[in-house]
C-alpha cells in the first residue's frame, strides 16, 4: 500500500474545520434521535444548528476543490 500523500495547507484546515462542524451537527442530533425529550422550539434550534453545520462543511469543501 502506498503511503498517503501530505495534505496543502488550505484543505487540510479545511478537512480540520469540517470535521468540527460535524461534530457540531452530530451533537445537536444525538439527542433528538436517542429518545430524549424535548420542547418543538428546542427541536427547531437543534435542526437549526445541524443544518447550518452541514452547510459549513460543504463551503469549506468546496472551497478546496470537492464536487459538491
């Protein structure tokens, strides 16, 4: 197997920031899907935050050359 290229500088704090964003929109989610409780404007928020985060991730992406 050969060995992984480097990543430039500019994707990989962009591959760094997405990653945050996800797991940014993977907290938000979590709860909603393992059976917490929550009020329908706390839901809201929660979709609101994932959403945006998956949004981000796909700018920034992009912005390195990713066909989105």
């Amino acid at each position: 197997m050969s060995k992984s290229r480097e990543w430039p500088n500019n994707a990989r704090a962009a591959r760094d920031s997405a990653a945050e964003d996800a797991v940014r929109a993977i907290r938000a989610l979590h709860p909603l899907v393992t059976g917490q409780t929550f009020t329908a404007v706390e839901v809201l928020r929660r979709q609101a935050i994932a959403l945006a985060a998956v949004q981000a991730i796909a700018v920034k992406l992009q912005g390195v050359g990713a066909p989105v």
